[in-house]
C-alpha cells in the first residue's frame, strides 16, 4: 500500500495542466454517472449534499489561488 501511495505522489508531482484538466473531467463524469442512478427519493438529499461538500472544497483552493495570485503581483 505505501508503494501505491508513494507512487501516486510521484505521478502528481509529475502532472502537467492537461493531466489536471483530464483528471477533473474524469472526476465530472463519475458524478455524473453517480447522479443518474440516484432515485427521485433521494435527489434533494444528495444535491444538498453535494453543494455543500463542493462549497467546502471550493473555498480553500480558491483562497490558496488567490493568496498566490496576490504575491505574483
């Protein structure tokens, strides 16, 4: 297991943007698909849900962007 993490670090490490784009699409498509097979029941549930785990995500990587942003000025 340490070496498939290991690995992986490295892989990152070694990512370029067109790696990152295709790796955020892939990710997009997983909910996507995962969306479809949510029942009616559930669909306010998991939107909720969904909202607020992307909002959480969302704030620290814009604030780290925009911290980064400010001192390339």
């Amino acid at each position: 297991m340490k070496n498939m993490i290991t690995a992986g670090e490295d892989y990152i490490k070694k990512m370029d943007m067109a790696d990152v784009g295709l790796l955020k699409i892939c990710l997009f498509s997983m909910g996507l698909f995962s969306g479809i097979c949510v029942t009616k029941k559930n669909k306010k549930k998991i939107g909720f849900w969904a909202m607020l785990i992307s909002t959480m995500t969302c704030i620290p990587l814009m604030s780290k962007f925009l911290r980064i942003y400010k001192e390339q000025e």
